[in-house]
C-alpha cells in the first residue's frame, strides 16, 4: 500500500527516527476518541441520547470520521515540507505542489472532490437501503458530519473553490489521491462507521447533530492534540497492517490518557450538610443553603437563580446545588465564572479544599485557576505535562498539534474548561461562543458541567446578551447552571429565564413574584419562584446623607480620622481618585495611614496595595490598626476586596453599584461601632434638573456615567428612603431605577437616555452579530478572527498594555518589577488608548536593550514601553501610579 510511503509527523533531521507515517498518526489520534467516547462515560451516554444512538454506535461512527483527519496531509504539497535524511521510503518532494493551503481544509478538498467517487466504487459502502433520492440527500448531510473533523485545528475549513489537483500529485512516484483512497478503505475495515441510517434523514436528528457538532468537534480536537504527544505515542516506520497498529495504538492511548488524567472519573458523592464540609463543625444553613439543600431537582438540564443579600451565603449555596447536582447524575463537573482576576483569585482559593468535599475519597479531581495573569497566583498549583520531545512546525504560521498542545498544556485559561473543576473569569466561558480559535474546545470542556456565575447583574448588556446565548447552548447542551446576584432587575431575571427556556425549546415565561430573596429554578414545566426569609444578621440598614461639594467629602475624611474611625471613599474616575488623595494626605495627622488604591498602578504595585488594604481594613485587622485609616480608591475596592469599613464615602452611581459599596460598610463582626454611614456626593438635588446637572459637580463621573438618568433616579429613590435597607426594600431600590420609570425622567435627561438605551442595544445587537450560530453547525464562517479582534467585554476604546521601565544604577533598561520571576507582567498597568498616547515614546538609545527583554519576557510581546524618568509630561510613583501630564501642570 502506497500510503505507508506518506509521514504525518516529523522532527528536526538526524534523530534516529525522524518520522511517523501517516496512517499510524491518524490512528493514533482515533486511538484516543476511541476511549474518549467509551460507552460507560456519562458524556458518551448523554450524547448518545441527544443523537438517538446506541453509545457503541455513536463510538464507531464518530471514530470512523475522526481517522480521515489528517487526509490532508496525504498533498504532495505538505509532504514536500520535510524529507528525511534515514532510510525510510517516503514519497519525493514535488517542487510545482507548494503547500499554501493548510492540511485540515486540504483535506476537506480532497474530501470534497473525491467522496461520490469513492462510494460509487466501493472504497466506502452506501449505507444500505438508499434509494437514489436518499443518496443525494446524503450530498446534504455529509457536510455536517464531516466539518469537526476537518476542522480539527480549532476552527472550521472550507474547501471552496480549490482545485484538487493543484496540492495532490500523480506521477511516477505515487498517486496520493490514489493512497488517501486507499487508506480510508482500508481504516473502514478496522473501524466500520456503522451508518445510523434510520436517523440520517431526519431532519431532527440532523437538527441535533448541528447543534452537538461543536462539541464533537472540541472532541476531535483534544484527541488530535493528546494522540500527537510523542510522549505517548512513539514515532512508527515499520509497515504493518492496520489492525496490528490500531492494538498499538488503543495501548498507547490507554497511557496517554491514564497520564493525563482523562481516562478518571470522579465519583461524586450524595450531599450530606455542611457540616461534613467543615470538619463535622456544628453549622446552621442560611434561609438560602435550606432552601438549596431541599428544592427538589428535576429530570434534565437546570437552571437556578439565588438573589440574596451580601453575607446570606449564596456561594455554599451554589456548592450545595452543585454536589446535589453532581451526585444526581446532572454534571461531571463544575466551572464558577467570576467578574474580574481578583476575584476569581479569592474563590480559587476559597474552594481549594471546598470542591474535594463533592467527591469521594479515591476522586482526584484536576482543579484549575483561568484567567490571563494566574501565573501571579501563588496558589495556583496546575498539573502541566513534563516537556516532551517537539515536533516540526510545518510552516512559521501552522504550528503542529504537538506545539499547541504544549502551549495549551501550559495555558490554563484553556485547561481549566476540561478541568473537572475550574475557576476563572467569566470570559473564558464567553468565548465558547465567540469565534476565537479552539472555541469548541472550550464548549466541549462545559459539556455536563454545572456552570455557577457569581455576579449576575453586574455585566453589560454586550455581556448579558453574550451570557444568554451561552446559557441557551448550555441547556441545550444538557449542562445546568446556577446565578448568584444581589441586585438583579426584573427585565435581566426575566432575559435569563427566557434564555434557559429557548435551549430547552419550551415556551418562554415571565417571572411572576417580586419577594427578595428569592430562588427561582428553570426546567422543564413551569418555573418555581422560592420566596425566602433572611437572617437577621444580614438584614442591615445604611443611612444615606448628602454631600454636594468635594470639600465636604475631604472634611467628612478628616472627621472620621479625628473620631478613630477608618473610612473609605469610592470614586468614580482614578483621576478624581488621586486629586482626592492628594488633598487629604496633605492634611491627615498621620499620611501612612492613608493609601490610594485604583487601577492605573503596575502590577507589582497593585498587588502590593491590595496587601496593604487587607492588612489595614480587611477580616483580620485590629481596632488599633484600622483607627484613622483612609482608603481613596476607585470601584477595584468594592469589586476585589474582603474588605470593610465603619464610613464610606462615595461619588454618586447607579444604585446597584452603590448597594454593592455599602456592601463593605462594616460587613464584618467586630463588636461595638458607630451606626454605619453612606456619605453620598452628588449634585443638589433638583426636580427638573437640566442636561448639566450632574457634570457641573462630578464631570469625571458624568464621562463614565452618561445615561445621567440612572443617578437622577437613583438620587431620588435613596431621598424617598433615606437608607439603603437590605432585604425589605431590596426590590424597591432597584426597580426604581431600572423598572417601568421613562415617564418619571425629567426632560432634560431623556435625551441622554435615549442616546444610551440606543447604545445598549446597538451593544446587544454587537454580541448577537459577535457571537457564532451554534445551531447552523461547525462551518465556516467569516466570523472567524484571532482572539485579539473580537473581545468578551465591549470597550468604549481599545486599551494598551503598557510596561513601566527605569535605568539600573549602570544606566541599563530594566523592567519596573526588578528580577521577578514575572517581572514582565508585574511592570505592566492597562491603560486606554488615549492614555497611552499621551506617553512618551522610549528613546531611541534603549531600543536594543527593549528588544532584548522582549526575547527574554514572552509577557512583553504586544506591548508598550514606557520609561516615566525620561517622559517631560507624564509620571509615575508607586504611590500615586500613573499621572497623565503632572510633570507639565507642576512646572
């Protein structure tokens, strides 16, 4: 047989053995989705139903299509891209074939071109019982069938409009069409498809198998990535017949699966209270954790919606549900999607020991931190492979599947959705909707997991509409999920219950009671509204007082510091931030007590800062050290720190944001304190307010704010109720802000509400014109970007990663954080394209030195340098962080 002269792996020349003939790589890689879909996994049964299979014959007819995947590679084109110096035979170069296609659409070409031959000669067998009509609706089907497997790089192919002939070779050589032919008549005799012919026509099965096929397709791929580690699999020569290597191959597969840790499943256990969580300590669940512990779950995927108070415990409440959830069959695993990086951080390390407690005691479930900077975790402790031997790259574009398994391996982001447990942001999730590369490895990864997303209610609607296409794919998918919020309006409440019901194909409905809190459960039938009572310790009322002038707000500081209180005040802008800063520290007794905290500081800086907040102000402070202590900070405090305070000022916003910053008015028990107070500083109060009303006092908060009636209304709600109470008044706090009020808002306020309510549904229309039509199928589409063009959050503009420089003592460029390990992220501050044009550019004498710690840092590819000692106008401290133009307004 000609195709044993075809390599489909190779290495740098002169190894003993430089290559892996094709037909073994292709088997090896089907050697792993063999086991992958062994008929007693929970994923195989599940999809085995959605597909009205037997698990054994959705096994042998996936495995079939998944062994043509590299039929690409069988191009004179490709294999011209490495001969070996050793003495195998392979097939010679063929100078007129260059290779400028890739090898997965290659093989969707050959596919394409030469399919209806091959059945009409019987290299592949027509399923029998086709009428000639059904032989030409199959022309329909097979295009479905075959897309994941030929886009097994991450991202779907398309043959188009390419001539076979202008990549495979005939001549007196070889014939590779004649070898790709061979080949697969060969690989259907060891694994047989197995035609699901009574479902093949139907148009919901076909139907069914689109929507799966994206998670078939994150299948093939992480089969191709483990089946091409030579770790596992070792290089093969010899010939011998298929059905010999297919034995070589499953053992191989065996190893490689029992090594990375894919072969195990965890064993969840039945829920048996928390108590057994903590060490058998005596603990009285929450109104929230009964409620959890005692909803009755139903048959299929779930949805579940907890609104409760700050301290009401939602995030046990959400394990609770997640290990009923696992322990009822309903999920493999779990994925809790936060926010932000901090606070992503702070539940990777809050469920450290927690997500054991699902699981017996012979379960080791892999548990994986995701998001961009983890490596700056110190608790963050992944599994990633010992290096293995490399593979050629084919082209400086195409990176082999050995090369971006081991860049995957070392990229958790990705990990962390195959993790039985993972911890992360919320975009990475997002992007399993979204066209970026190895998206469907993300969907496959969420597959049967119980997907928890912390703070609900604190996405835009770029990202709201985001999150409810993924939460319909996920029901569809038959995954279940559970949302935690404080401060969710009804409209969202109501998006997300209609979301759900769309992916299970029901009728929608709206939510029809207002208690808070309330538990709200979403399957099939009608939705459950669970009212709940609330514990009087997280019951709270904040009195609201106003503040109309920035001189206020500094003496209010000052006051505090004289009783021995700490305060905190929250601005909206870094900038209004500093000048606060600056004002206060002047005039502070004590100037260590007073720190400056928002989000234009390096990383090193930050991370230093966050430490000193929680030394000061956080559970374990002591009354000696939070007395007189000053926080000035932006939104980063309320959103990151576990954090309180005994008086908050704050500029005014929205009213969700500042329930979510009175949240940390003295949230924590330390006996005997003052009454907490939210200072609030906005404009005078004015019934019939003009189109300036709030950027005469609080301009910065206005650019960031601009549908200005959202303060009007939240002003005007917290003057009718003089206090923030929680729960009683939960609803009415939110609802006059965000409910049925347009005819409430003063006329000079509605042009502004309309140019945002424009702009929020232009953003919403941006998600669904973003976000990939998962039930069209793997296609190709012109959607597909690199992850740089298309984002998870909506920018008002792009922002730059910036990395702070200085000059050593011997005047050599140096990275701000010194020596670090990971000194390249740690010198970095993100800032808004506009910003960071104000920078300076590096001069022109450092260029050398810039690029040299370019090579040595990967972190500083794509960025900005930025030397502040040498910059005329700009500055930077590490206690104020980045000041635009304040070298020019000092001189």
């Amino acid at each position: 047989m000609t195709y044993y002269r075809y390599w489909g792996k190779a290495q740098a020349k002169g190894e003993a053995i430089e290559c892996h003939l094709l037909p073994y790589h292709n088997l090896d890689v089907a050697a792993v989705g063999w086991l992958l879909l062994s008929p007693d996994k929970p994923l195989t049964q599940r999809l085995a139903v959605q597909l009205s299979l037997k698990p054994e014959q959705l096994r042998n007819f996936l495995v079939f299509w998944l062994g043509l995947h590299d039929i690409g590679k069988f191009s004179r084109a490709f294999q011209g891209l490495f001969q070996p110096t050793s003495s195998v035979s392979l097939v010679p170069a063929a100078a007129q074939y260059v290779y400028k296609e890739r090898h997965d659409r290659l093989g969707a070409v050959v596919w394409e071109a030469k399919w209806l031959d091959w059945f009409e000669d019987g290299t592949l067998q027509w399923p029998t019982g086709l009428t000639r009509t059904d032989r030409k609706s199959l022309r329909a089907v097979l295009p479905t069938i075959t897309a994941p497997f030929f886009g097994h790089h991450g991202q779907p192919v398309s043959a188009g409009n390419i001539d076979v002939e202008m990549f495979f070779c005939c001549d007196e050589h070889a014939d590779d069409i004649e070898a790709t032919r061979q080949f697969i008549a060969d690989w259907a005799s060891v694994v047989p498809p197995g035609w699901p012919i009574e479902q093949l026509f139907s148009e919901q099965w076909v139907y069914a198998l689109q929507t799966l096929s994206w998670s078939i397709a994150g299948w093939a791929t992480l089969s191709d990535w483990l089946g091409s580690n030579r770790d596992h699999f070792s290089y093969y020569q010899k010939k011998m017949p298929l059905a010999d290597y297919w034995q070589i191959a499953l053992a191989n597969a065996e190893q490689a699966l029992q090594e990375t840790g894919f072969n195990k499943i965890s064993k969840p256990l039945p829920y048996a209270g928390m108590a057994r969580w903590f060490g058998k300590q005596t603990i009285t669940p929450t109104p929230l954790q009964q409620a959890a512990e005692t909803v009755e779950l139903t048959d299929g995927p779930q949805l579940f919606i907890l609104e409760d108070v700050t301290g009401a415990g939602k995030t046990e409440a959400a394990c609770i549900l997640t290990q009923r959830l696992l322990a009822a069959g309903h999920g493999d695993g779990l994925y809790f999607a936060l926010p932000t990086m901090a606070t992503s951080n702070a539940m990777y390390s809050r469920l450290g020991n927690l997500h054991r407690q699902f699981y017996t005691a012979e379960s080791t479930p892999s548990f994986v931190l995701a998001h961009g900077a983890r490596e700056l975790n110190d608790d963050f402790i992944a599994a990633v492979a010992a290096p293995q031997p490399t593979d050629l790259d084919y082209t400086a574009s195409e990176l082999s599947a050995t090369s971006r398994c081991n860049q995957w391996l070392a990229d958790s982001r990705k990990k962390a959705l195959l993790a039985e447990v993972g911890v992360g942001t919320i975009d990475q999730a997002l992007m399993a909707i979204l066209p970026f590369r190895h998206q469907s490895l993300r969907l496959y990864g969420l597959a049967r997991k119980v997907l928890v997303i912390d703070e609900v209610h604190a996405y835009d609607n770029y990202m709201q509409t985001l999150l409810s296409q993924l939460l319909a794919y996920h029901a569809r998918q038959g995954g279940s999920a559970i949302l935690l919020t404080a401060t969710l309006p009804r409209a969202m409440r109501s998006a997300l219950m209609a979301a759900w019901q769309t992916g299970l194909g029901q009728p929608t409905t709206k939510p029809q009671k207002e208690d808070f809190p309330l538990l709200t459960h979403v399957s099939e039938g009608q939705p459950l509204e669970l009212p709940l009572g609330s514990r009087k310790e997280v019951s709270r009322s904040v009195e609201v007082a106003w503040l109309t002038e920035e001189e206020q707000a500094i003496e209010a500081v000052l006051a505090a510091v004289e009783a021995g209180e700490c305060i905190a005040w929250v601005r909206n802008t870094v900038d209004d931030a500093i000048r606060a800063f600056e004002a206060i520290a002047a005039r502070h007794p004590d100037q260590e007590r007073c720190l400056l905290f928002h989000s234009r500081f390096a990383m090193v800086d930050r991370q230093r800062i966050e430490s000193q907040v929680i030394e000061r102000l956080g559970k374990d402070s002591t009354a000696e050290i939070r007395k007189g202590q000053v926080l000035i900070s932006t939104q980063v405090f309320q959103e990151s720190l576990d954090c309180d305070v005994d008086v908050m000022i704050s500029d005014i916003a929205p009213i969700d944001l500042l329930i979510q910053r009175a949240g940390r008015l003295q949230r924590h028990q330390r006996g005997e304190r003052c009454l907490p107070r939210l200072l609030v500083l906005a404009p005078p109060w004015a019934d019939e307010p003009d189109e300036h009303w709030l950027k005469r006092t609080l301009p910065g908060t206005q650019a960031v704010y601009r549908d200005t009636s959202l303060s009007w209304l939240t002003q005007r709600v917290l003057r009718r109720l003089e206090a923030i109470r929680m729960p009683e008044e939960a609803r009415d706090l939110i609802e006059g802000v965000y409910g049925q009020v347009i005819d409430d808002i003063p006329e000079a306020l509605q042009q502004a509400r309309i140019e945002q309510g424009s702009i929020r549904k232009a953003s919403g229309s941006l998600a669904t014109f973003n976000a990939l039509n998962l039930e069209e199928g793997y296609t190709k589409s012109d959607q597909w970007q690199e992850e740089q063009e298309i984002g998870t959050r909506l920018m008002d503009e792009p922002t730059i990663n910036v990395v702070l420089l200085a000059c050593a003592a011997n005047g050599e460029l140096a990275l701000w954080a010194g020596e670090h390990r990971h000194a390249g992220m740690l010198s970095q501050v993100k800032l808004r394209q506009s910003q960071a044009a104000k920078l300076a550019a590096l001069p022109s004498r450092h260029e050398s030195q810039w690029l040299a710690l370019q090579e040595r840092y990967k972190a500083l590819k794509y960025t900005q340098p930025w030397l502040p000692s040498d910059d005329p106008n700009c500055d930077y401290e590490t206690q104020w962080g980045v000041r635009l133009g304040s070298k020019e307004q000092a001189s």
